[in-house]
C-alpha cells in the first residue's frame, strides 16, 4: 500500500470541483437544516465543511474501515461499487 501521510500533518489539500445545480440545491437545503452547533461533530455546515467531513470520513475508512466512520462509509462506497478493502 502507498503511503498514505500522517492525519497530523499540517499540510493539505484544496479541491475544486463541479456541481450539478439540482444538487448543490438540494445539498444547501440539508447545510440549511443543519446550522446548529449543538449535537453534531462538525459545527455549522457549510458546502465546504461537508465535503471536508465526508472526506475524512472516506480516509477514515482506508485507515481504520473497522472504526464506526470508516465502516459506515465503506458500506456507502460499497453500495455505488467501490471497495475500500483489496479485493
């Protein structure tokens, strides 16, 4: 396996990306409906947050798929044909 980096290094990495407007609209009704800071992990939501967290949440299931983000994702991964695990 590649090295994949050390979760405590301060470097990182800055996307861009494209967006269907159907569903960047229907991705800002749920940030809408989630911006309390009480009860979550992630305090208010933003498009970026958002993807920050589920992002880390796809690491978390190559780091640790076990752990209950990693495994939750790989099953969401697994249900649009990606694996996280070799196969």
């Amino acid at each position: 396996m590649n090295d994949v980096g050390d979760i405590n290094r301060p470097e990182q990495l800055t996307i861009t990306i494209e967006l269907a407007a159907w569903a960047a609209s229907r991705v800002n009704v749920f940030i809408a409906r989630h911006q309390s800071q009480h009860q979550n992990t992630h305090g208010r939501l933003s498009m970026e947050t958002l993807v920050r967290m589920l992002l880390e949440d796809v690491a978390f299931a190559v780091q640790n798929p076990s752990s209950w983000d990693g495994h939750l994702m790989a099953l969401t991964l697994s249900n649009h044909g990606y694996m996280v695990a070799d196969e």
